[in-house]
C-alpha cells in the first residue's frame, strides 16, 4: 500500500447495503443488465472527476440514467427476460441514444463550469471596484495616513520627507534621545 493511503473499514450499514444491492441485482437479472451497459458512462465520470466533489458523475449519471430509462420501460412491458435485456443491449442504436445522453450530461457539465467560473470572476471584479471605492471614501475620511503607504517615525507619527534613510535617521536620533533622557 502507498504511503499516506488510508483504507476505510467498511461499517456494517455499508455491508449490508451492499449485500441488499447485490441480492436486488440477482432478483432483477434482466434491468441490471441493461444498466451495466448503460450506465459505463457514468462510472467513467465518477472516476475521472477529479473534483472529488463528484458533481460531474452525478450530471452525467442523471443524464444517463434518462437516456436508459425508455429502454427500461420497453424491457419491463417485454416481458423482463435476461434474453430480452441482452436483445436491448445490443442493439447500436439503444445503446447510441444511452451514450448520447450521457454525452449530453458531459456537456452541461461543461457548459456550467465555465458559466459559473465566469459569473464567479465578474462577482471579484465587482468586489474589488467595491472595495477600491470604500477605501477612497476612507482615504478622504481620515486623510493618507490609512492607506500604509505613509513612513512613520518610531513613536508612530508620519515623517515629512519621503527619503527611507532620512526617516531612518530621524528614527535612530529619536531613539537616541530618549535613551539620553
């Protein structure tokens, strides 16, 4: 095992999920199938998203999902047989239209990324026009001195002179006096 990679133990309730979901996937042979094929999609979503927030997987599994689902109906009303299930699967156009689904759920994610990015960028600017305002406001309020970028002697008091070693100067000689004092 790599360092620094941490496996869970699995709880209890996740055991027995699991075992309900494998137990419902034997019962329901012929939908499981069908969503297996279907749904390669999403799974490769889901691995792929390095997000690690999983929103990628869920918009191309909702996507996808609805893509399987009219072929889900037309096995149910069937008869839903594993020889019918295998019938709809291998069909290139069924499995055409799951895919393009999912195709389409890749690209709203997409698209909403880069919505979002760009309305996120355009709120920044707009605070940063907002911030600038209220420091000028602040600037005329209480005079320069607010922004840092006045020098200030060593009892804190603006120097006059914008020189760095003259205000250093004036700052030693202060020092000096007062420990002549």
């Amino acid at each position: 095992m790599a360092k620094g990679v941490r496996r869970k133990k699995a709880s209890g309730k996740s055991r027995l999920m699991g075992i309900v979901s494998l137990f419902t996937a034997v019962i329901f042979m012929p939908t499981t199938i069908v969503l297996l094929m279907g749904m390669i999609p999403t799974v490769v979503a889901a691995v792929v998203d390095r997000s690690g927030k999983g929103t990628k997987a869920l918009t191309v599994g909702a996507m996808n999902l609805a893509g399987c689902t009219p072929f889900l109906i037309d096995l149910w009303s069937k008869g839903h047989t594993p020889d019918i299930a295998v019938t709809i699967i291998s069909d290139p156009r069924v499995m055409s239209v799951m895919y393009a689904a999912a195709g389409v759920g890749y690209l709203i994610s997409w698209a909403m990324s880069g919505l979002v990015g760009t309305m996120m960028v355009q709120r920044g600017a707009i605070r940063i026009e907002d911030i600038k305002r209220r420091q000028e406001k602040m600037v005329e309020r209480w005079g320069v001195e607010v922004t840092g970028e006045v020098h200030l002697d060593a009892y804190g008091f603006p120097i006059e002179t914008q020189d760095k070693n003259d205000a250093e100067e004036k700052a030693d000689e202060g020092d000096d006096k007062k420990t002549a004092e």
